[in-house]
C-alpha cells in the first residue's frame, strides 16, 4: 500500500508527526523540504526543535521551501513568514525557510520566481502537509487542477473564515501556493491532522471519491505517504469507509466517542 496511516493518542501527535518527517527525510543529503504552518504542525515543530536539541536529530541540511503564504502584509504576524520565524527558525541548526513575497506588484512573476527557484533546487525531496476542512492542501482550493502549479490563489469561504480568527478584518483574499502537480511531485509525502473538526475531511479525503472537489484525495495516487492521524481525527476512518477506500487504518485505536460528530 503507498499510503500508510498512522494513528496515535494526542499526547503522541508531536513525536509521531517528527517520526515520520524525520523518516521521510532521512537518506536525502541535503533534502527539500516543503513546510506547513497552521496550528496542526505546532507540536511537530515542538518534538523536532527538542530532539535537536538532545542531540538526537539534525535539521540543519534540510532546505527548507514554504508551500504557501497568504496575500496579506508582509512580515504580519499572522503571516506564514512569521510562523516560521517563531517555529521553524527557533530549531537550532535550521536554514531560513525559502518564501513569498506576499506585496510582490507582479504576482505571476512571484509565483514564476518561486517556482524557478524549487525546480533548481531539484523539487521537493518531502513535503509537509496539513488539511483544510474543505480538502485543501496549501491553498488549493476545491476545484485546483491535479496539475496546478505555483500561483497566487483565491482563498475559499471556509478559509477566510478559518483565517480571520487570527487576521480579523484584515484577512486575506488570496494566497501564493505550491500547485497540486508541484506537491504531488514530492518524493515523500507526510500528512498531518488531529482533533474531531478535521474527522470528516479525513474521512472523505481517503476513502470518498478521488479528484479536484477534495484536493487531499489526489494523496491516495501518490507512491510514498504517510498520514498521522490523532484518534480524533481519525474517528471516521472506522465504519468500514476506508476499507472502501482501500486504505489499511490500523485497528487499535479507541472506538469513537459515539457522540455523532461528522
Ligand atoms: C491553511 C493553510 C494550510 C493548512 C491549513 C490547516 O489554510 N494554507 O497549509 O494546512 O490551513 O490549518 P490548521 O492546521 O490550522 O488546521
């Protein structure tokens, strides 16, 4: 099976997470690596800077490449770029973050530029993911061609409004992302998501239809990735749906809270 899932207790979510990016990037000398933000990889970031910390893991040849950023100020602190000062930057060892210019006036030639500078990094050796709970990976929206390359795109509904919890009034209408074809090109893929809000997109992203209506779902095609699923996410994973989907979820796991969340 190309597509293994993993899935673990909440307290686990970090180190299962750095497990697998660890796994994924292991063996590449100097790997490109494309990073996620969000509230999903915080703990990754966490268990990744203290096992450098310990002496136990380097980060410090990785190249790091953003997969998106949002149209909004420059350096904002809701601004990816920010994340990855807090979060990525904080890791000892670890190279800055290759990253859009998000007030760039020409925004094809930004997205041409950032393209040009992964092609010549060789492509993505791994890619971090998490997953919008409409299905977006980065921001491809539902409706992104499985071919779709870097661009600045308009975000969804259910974006902004995931969005303006930390950007209010000044939340963006659009962001520059890495294309489907361009993630989907990554020799390894690691998937993260945790918490029961994102159980139904997980769901439907590996046991319901596969095509541009659920963006993740294309992860299913890919030779080499890894989901880590907390249990919550995973809640939906357990009827039989991903037996449908053809996708080996391991078994022993806490049964469902039975509360009939979606
Ligand atoms: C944003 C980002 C994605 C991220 C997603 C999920 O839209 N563009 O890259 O994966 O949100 O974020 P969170 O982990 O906070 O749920």
């Amino acid at each position: 099976m190309a597509l293994e899932v993993r899935v673990c207790e909440p307290g686990g979510f970090g180190d299962a997470a750095a497990d697998a990016l660890l796994e994924a990037a292991s063996g590449v000398r100097a790997p490109v690596v494309g990073l996620a933000t969000g509230n999903t990889p915080l703990a990754l970031y966490d268990a990744l800077a203290r096992r450098v910390q310990q002496g136990e893991a380097a980060v410090s040849a990785w190249r790091p490449f953003a997969i998106d950023e949002y149209g909004g100020a420059r350096g904002h602190p809701c601004s990816n770029r920010s994340y990855f000062a807090r979060h990525w930057d904080s890791i000892p060892g670890a190279r800055p973050v290759l990253q859009f210019e998000p007030q760039a006036a020409d925004p094809a030639a930004e997205a041409a530029r950032f393209r040009a500078a992964l092609a010549a990094a060789g492509g993505l050796d791994v890619v971090l993911l998490g997953i919008g709970r409409n299905g977006h990976f980065a921001f491809n929206e539902p409706g992104s061609a499985r071919d779709s390359v870097t661009r600045l795109a308009d975000l969804a509904p259910e974006t902004r409004a995931a969005a303006s919890a930390c950007w209010g009034e000044l939340t963006p209408r659009s962001g520059y992302t890495l294309g489907l074809g361009e993630i989907l090109a990554a020799r390894r893929v690691v998937l993260l998501a945790d918490g029961h809000a994102k159980a139904a997109i997980v769901a439907r992203a590996l046991a319901g239809p596969i095509g541009p209506e659920c963006p993740a779902s294309f992860l299913r095609e890919h030779p080499a990735a890894v989901v880590v699923l907390d249990v919550a996410a995973a809640a939906g994973l357990r009827s039989g749906s991903a037996q449908a989907g053809g996708i080996a979820v391991p078994g022993d796991f806490p049964p469902a809270d039975g509360g009939g969340h979606p």
